[in-house]
C-alpha cells in the first residue's frame, strides 16, 4: 500500500514536471509550426539563472521565475521575430517550413549549450531547498518535491485560465486551429507566433526554475528535457495543451512506476508507448 | 464508374453528404456548384486523396474506395489539381514523362519517352518541351496539368477548373481539347465554373450545393432547374 | 551496352565529371601509399563523414523528411562490428552491417513515414537515445558489461574499406539519379501529393530510399569500430553523429553530389583544428553555420558556387544561353 502510495504521490510529481515542460513545446509547436529542439536548453538556462541567484543573492527560489521568466520571453519572442519569421518567408510551403525550423533550432540548441558550457562548465550543480522529509499515510517524501508539484500544478491552472479567458490566449487557441481563418478575424499572426515562442520561452523557465529545486543539472542536461517533453506531446497529440498535460501525468506515473522496478529502461517503455501510439492512433490523446 | 451514397465530413460538418453519381463510358459529365459545395472535396474522394467516412465508388467493376491514389491512378482514373501542382525543377516534357512512366504499370523506358512525346504533341505542348514550368505561361501551365494526367493513360480523366483564369480563345482551345481527349475513348467529369464551356461541351450536368446532390440531367434540363438556378445561377 | 549508354553522361559537361571523379577516385586509391599514417587515418575519417553526408542528402536531402537517425545506424554498424569482427573478415561484417542498417530502417520507415514529416524527424531522434538505453541495459543485464573491445585492423585495409563504399555510393547516386526510382524519389521531393496522383507509390518508395541510405552508413560504422578499439553505447550511439551530417549536407547544399562532398571536407577540417582545446567554440560555429545556411543559403554553398559560375560565364560569353545547352537536365 505505502509502496503504490509511493509511487503515485512520486508520479504526480513528476507528472507535474513532464507537464509543465512540455507545455511550452506544445504552444510553441501547436501556433508557430516550429519543433523547438532547443527547448531543453532554455529549461537549463532558467535553472543556472535560479543557481545563480539563490547562492549569490540568497532570495528564494520561486522569485527567479521573475527574471528567468522575463529573460526567455524576450528571448524566444526575439528568436521567432528574426530568425524562424525570415525562414518562414523564404519556405516555398509549410512541410518545407517546419524541417527547415528544426534545422534552425538545432543550429540555436547547439549555440545556447556551449555558451552555457563555457559560462558553466559542464559539472552537475544544484542548491539545497527544503530539504526535509515529510510523510503521507505512512510514506516518505521530500518537502519540495511537493512544494514542486504544488506549483507546478498552480502554472497548469493559470496558463489554462490564461488561454480560455484572456483575449492573447483566445487568439492563439485560434491561430492554432486555423490560422487563415484566424488572419480573417483580425488576429496579426506573425505577432501571435512570435508571442507563443516567447510564452514558450517563459513556461520553459518555469519549468527549469522548479527543476532547479528538486534535482540537481548541468549544461548537457536539456537534450534529455528536450526529449521527455518530446515525447509528451507526441502522446498528448502534437500541439494540444490539454493532451500535454493528460499524457505529461501520465508518463509521470507509468515512468515512476517502471522506475522503481529498473530506471534504465524507463525511457525504452517511453519509447514503445510512442512506438505504439504511432501505429494505432497517430494523432495523439487528444490530438485533433 | 459510380458513386453511392459518398459522404465525408470534416469536424461535425457534412461536406459530402450521401451523394450518387454515375460516369457512363464515353460521357462527358460536368460538376457545378458554388463555392464550398463539395464539388473538389468529392474529387479528392475519387481519386483517393481523402478518404469517405461513409459510401462506395465502384470503378470498371471493383470498389476503389479506400485505395491510395497512386492504386487508384494506376487503375485508370487520373486527375488535375485546381491549383497548378506541377513538378518545378523538372522541364516541361519531363514533368509529362513522369505521368508516363509511373501512370501505368509494366512499361519500359521507351515506351514511356513515346507517350510522353506523343502526349506534349497532342496537347500543343511540344514548342515548350525543354523549358522549365515557372518559365510559360499560364495557359500552358492548365494544359500542362492535363498533358501529365493524360500521359498516365486513363479511362477517366477528372478536370478540376481547367478553364479559370483563361481568356475566350484559350477557353475555346481547351474545350476542343476537352472534346478530342473524350474523342479517344476517355470519359471525363469536369468541374467547371465557365458556364458557357460546361453547357456546350457536357453530355450531363451534376449539381451539388452543401454537399448534397440537387441536380442530375442534360445540360437543357439543368438550365431549366428551378432549384439550379435559384442556388447557383442566380448567384451568378 | 544500351545500359552503358544510358548511366553514362551523354554530355561534355557530365563527362567532365566523371573524368574529374575518376581521377579522384585514382588519387584516393594510391593515397596511402605517398602519405604518412596519420594523413590516411585523417582521411578515412573525411570520406567517413562525406559518405554519412551524402547518405543523408540522398533520403532527406531529396524528399524533405529530415532523418536524424544517422547514428542510431552508424551504432548499430559499430556494434555489429564489435561482435562479429572476432569470427568473420571486416568486409563481410559490413555487408552484414549494410543489411541490419537497411532492415531496421525499413521497419522505422513502415511505421513513421505514413505520417507527416515532423513525425518522422522526431522518432528518428529519439529512436538514438532508445538504442543507447537499449543496448546498455541488456549489455548489463545479459552480458555483465559495459562496453566491448574491437580487435582492431590494418588500418590501410580499413581505409580501402572505406574507400570502396564510398566509391559504390558514388556509383549507385549517379545510376540512380535517371532511374526509375530515382525519379519518383525526385517527384516525392517536387510534390508529394502530386506524385501519388501520377500512380508513384509514394510510401513504398519513401520507405525503400530510406533503407538504402542507411546501409552505407551501418557499414562505415562497422569499419570504424576497428579504429576506435573500444565501444560502449554512450561511444557507438552518439547524437553529435546524426547532427554533423545534416549540418554539412545542409552547408554544402543538397541540389547535387558536390555539397555534401564540400560540406564534409570543410567541416571535418575545421573539426579537426578545433577539437582539442576550443570544442564549445567549434560547436558554436557549426550552430551558426547551420543557421546561417538554412536562412540565407537555400541550395548550400554548391548553390551559390554555380550562381557565381554562371554569372562568370555570363560575362565572358554574353550571347550564351545556359539554359538550353542540354546540360541542365543532368543537373
């Protein structure tokens, strides 16, 4: 019982985690057509920002989501600006677009790791934060894995209020259903594009600002980032939010789960959850 | 070739809706309808770009419903794109030879080069063989999507508005086309929005509005469609 | 002979080439006996990362699916090597290396390029990571180990083993470029939907080319694994070998056989002086390089050689048609 208490509880947290890393993926994928391999980087760069701010000037953790947060808006809002908007405009069609944008973010993801492995060093680096246990029906857990899942969860909630009922958020649902159709009720599409590259900027310092917390990083720690989230979106149903969020919960536990038994294989079960989802339901959970 | 009861609908919305056509060998059969009545949606269903969620379409005897569209070619119906959906970066000749080549199964190299030929003369296209698509004009680039279905050799060949954006003696020329490729055994169902052609060149007119079939006669008996009329030709 | 006559160029400029590729091909063959070891073993590795590069650029560079499985099969070619090297010769090991490649792309490709192409870039991606894992885990489990030790060659051997894939591929890419398959993978690439509309099997064929650039990877992967003398999965399944490839493919420009050729020599040259010492550096450059030529160098740097070849010729001869000297259609 406290076992499978264990593993649920440890789920949901990480669940929370896959969700909230994913997420910017997905919006960015889901409006702008733009496969962000660089996504993971961003997270590691939120997380060295939060270092450097905890040990140097000793504020709380959860403050960094303020800078780190405004500091990769501006940067994925700049990166769509000038570089994917000058792809977009010499791609003859919208396949040829979206191979070209991941070449583009391959090109950003291997540019941001090294200035970070030159900033950095490449040696694993975390901070202590509520290290304490606390214990749930007779099972033990780390204070701020739970304070991590507490706020996760909290930054689900909001980006969904956000998304329903903020007339920015009602503009990129409906970019991402149609974007002619959304250019023919107004909506500046290049503005939207380049918002939710920032947004996707901003939810991936969120994600690495609670990473930072919980466990401890290092400048070649995005790519892994980079795939869980993959691999959430492509369950969730490549640019659905909900569905990053459903499958993000999902992987969370199955991944617990398989991780109590033998951690080097979780990302092989990952792998043939997707492997079967591919040939029975293509589209994802939720996907349309 | 027949359609019964071919139905699609994308998000809770019927663009097909139940509809049954018959293409008698040799016809000449025009589909009209205004804009958003289904009229390409039920093309990309025939020649299996879209998938129906519902209906069969039975071809020289067997169902092609739910066949990819490079079975669905190379069991004899060809078709051309609204939008001019040619190859760039091949010439003129090569983008028909590609038609011959891959169209029709079991024949060799030779046998390809000589239809692609053939089909360039016969479609006026030959004094633009060796240049490049983005090079000619207009006019040429229609017939160019005609040359590269024809050299596929079909038994029905599908026109989607081959006519648009020609002027009155282009529009001549391509309904003489029209005639002589129906002058080598091949039926053929055209959309089409210029009345004037579809009226003097089809032997039968199909109407459809909202996805579901109105109309089904000679062209004398469509002109004299109240329902036609009202929906489609008054709008005009 | 009709055969002959139709793989052969039919004109002055295409027989240029060929001459210039044999003369090529002559100088690499007596190459290691004028220069010293460790100008061959730098060599092998160009025509490593050239042979990668056009493989590459013959599936993704044609159709637009981009691949970044290059070192899921170059892993599996190592391994295979690693295994079998201590009971067969190095050329059977990369035959049999050549038919794993080819056999496991093809499954990949029967299930992911049915989909769009993002589909398929993301699974090739992760399917990297999923044999690094794999292959660990069961090295572990079954085998009680963590790497393996490759019964290291003759490296000139090893070199004219290189040598001669890359001197088939070349052979194979310019039979192939008028052949049938060929040309409907050159349709898939123009226009996808087109093709499947003229009767191209467009799944088949895409699954097919797929599994042919993989062979030649696998095999060189088998070769290689003789030099390094050591492999575990972190060694044999590296992403940084499915990046390079696409980077000089992309660099060098995918219209034809020179770019990815150029690509390769220009970047592995440049890896070489500044892989000891500057790596963060070298990888920041190729990052830009990559940028740079997906935004502003649409056909490579072959692209822009032509353009300024054209322009010259234009100049110096201005009453010549480039267009219509018959030359183009071998392009």
């Amino acid at each position: 019982m406290t076992m499978v208490l264990t593993i649920l509880i440890n789920g949901l947290v990480f669940g929370s985690v896959y969700a909230l890393l994913s997420m910017g993926l997905s919006t960015q994928y889901g409006v702008a057509r733009i496969l962000n391999i660089a996504h993971g980087e961003f997270i590691v760069l939120a997380s060295f920002i939060t270092w450097e701010l905890v040990t140097d000037l000793g504020v709380h953790p959860l403050t960094a989501i303020a800078a780190a947060g405004a500091i990769l808006f501006v940067i994925g809002f700049a990166l769509h600006r000038t570089l994917f908007k000058r792809v977009r405009d010499i791609s003859p069609n919208a396949a040829a677009f979206e191979g070209d944008a991941i070449l583009v973010a391959f090109g950003v993801y291997f540019i941001l790791q090294n200035l970070m492995r030159i900033k950095w060093g490449s040696q694993t680096t975390g901070y202590s934060f509520m290290a304490y246990p606390v214990s749930i029906g007779g099972a033990q857990f780390q204070a701020r894995s739970l304070f991590v899942f507490a706020f996760a969860a909290v930054i689900c909630v909001l980006y969904n209020l956000f998304l329903s009922h903020t007339r920015t958020g009602k503009s990129i649902r409906a970019a991402a259903q149609d974007p002619v159709a959304a250019r023919m009720l107004g909506v500046k599409i290049n503005r939207v594009m380049a918002i939710c590259f920032g947004i996707g900027g901003f939810l991936a310092a969120c994600a690495g600002v609670l990473i930072s917390m919980n466990q401890t990083f290092s400048s070649v720690t995005g790519l892994n980032y980079t795939v869980i989230a993959v691999i959430v979106v492509v369950l969730g149903g490549l640019g659905s939010i909900r569905g990053s969020i459903l499958s993000g919960f999902i992987l969370g536990i199955v991944g617990t789960a398989v991780n109590s038994y033998d951690p080097s294989i979780m990302l092989v079960v990952f792998y043939l959850i997707i492997l079967v989802l591919l040939i029975v339901r293509p589209k994802g959970l939720l996907g349309r | 070739m027949s359609g019964r009861g071919v139905s699609i609908s994308f998000g809770g919305m019927k663009a097909v809706d139940g509809v049954d056509f018959d293409l008698r060998e040799g016809e000449i059969l025009g589909l009209i309808g205004p804009n958003g009545a289904g009229k390409t949606t039920l093309f990309n269903i025939i020649s299996g770009f879209l998938q129906a969620s519902g209906g069969e379409i039975i071809f020289g005897g067997g169902k092609i419903s739910g066949l990819k569209p490079d079975k669905i070619c190379r069991a004899g119906i060809a078709r051309t794109f609204q939008s001019a959906r040619n190859f760039p970066g091949f010439t003129v000749r090569d983008n028909v030879l590609m038609g011959a080549l891959f169209g029709k199964p079991g024949k060799t190299r030779a046998q390809a080069e000589r239809t692609a030929d053939s089909t360039l003369e016969f479609t006026g296209l030959d004094k633009y063989a060796g240049m490049y698509v983005s090079d000619i004009p207009l006019s040429a680039q229609k017939r160019l999507e005609v040359a590269r279905a024809l050299a596929t050799e079909p038994r029905v060949l599908m026109l989607d508005e081959v006519m648009a954006g020609l002027n009155p003696a282009e529009v001549e020329d391509a309904m003489a086309l029209v005639r002589e490729i129906r002058g080598r055994g091949v039926s053929v169902i055209m959309i089409e929005h210029v009345m004037k052609a579809i009226m003097s060149i089809c032997d039968r007119i199909i109407a459809l509005h909202h996805g579901r079939l109105i109309a089904d006669g000679a062209p004398s008996e469509i002109t004299e469609n109240k329902q036609v009329a009202e929906i489609y030709l008054g709008e005009a | 002979m009709a055969f002959i006559k139709r793989v052969l160029p039919g004109t002055a400029r295409g027989r240029l080439h060929l001459g210039a590729l044999i003369c090529v091909a002559a100088f690499l063959a007596v190459f290691p006996g004028v220069s010293r070891p460790y100008t061959t073993i730098f060599t092998a590795s160009i025509l490593m990362y050239i042979i990668l590069s056009l493989s590459w650029t013959f599936f993704s560079g044609k159709t637009g699916y981009i691949s970044l499985a290059t070192a899921a099969f170059y892993g599996i070619g190592m391994y295979i090597e690693a295994i079998l090297g201590r009971y067969i010769p190095l050329p059977a090991a990369m035959l049999v290396a050549a038919a794993a490649g080819f056999l496991i792309a093809a499954g990949i490709g029967a299930i992911t390029l049915r989909l769009r192409g993002v589909y398929f870039t993301i699974f090739t991606f992760g399917l990297v990571l999923l044999l690094q894992n794999l292959v660990l885990w069961i090295e572990i489990r079954f085998f009680h180990t963590k790497g393996r030790i490759v019964t290291s060659g003759d490296f000139t051997f090893v070199y004219y083993c290189i040598l001669a894939v890359f001197v088939i591929l070349l052979i194979a890419a310019v039979i192939m470029r008028r052949s049938r398959f060929g040309l409907a993978l050159e349709c898939i690439g123009q226009n996808e939907d087109s093709a499947a509309h003229i009767g191209v099997d467009t799944t088949r064929t895409k699954i097919l080319a797929f599994a042919v650039s993989a062979a030649p990877v696998s095999a060189v992967g088998a070769a290689m694994a003789t030099r390094v003398g050591y492999i575990d999965p972190n060694i044999a399944f590296n992403l940084l070998m499915s990046f390079m490839p696409v980077l000089m493919a992309i660099f060098g420009g995918t219209h034809s056989l020179y770019g990815p050729v150029f690509g390769a020599l220009v970047l592995t040259l440049l890896e070489e002086k500044l892989i000891r010492g500057y790596q963060e550096y070298y990888m920041i450059i190729f990052g830009a390089v990559m940028i740079i030529a997906v935004s502003f160098m649409p056909k490579g740097a072959a692209g822009i050689a032509e353009s300024v070849f054209l322009k010259l010729r234009r100049r110096l001869r201005p009453r010549s048609h480039p267009r219509n000297d018959g030359g183009a259609r071998d392009e």
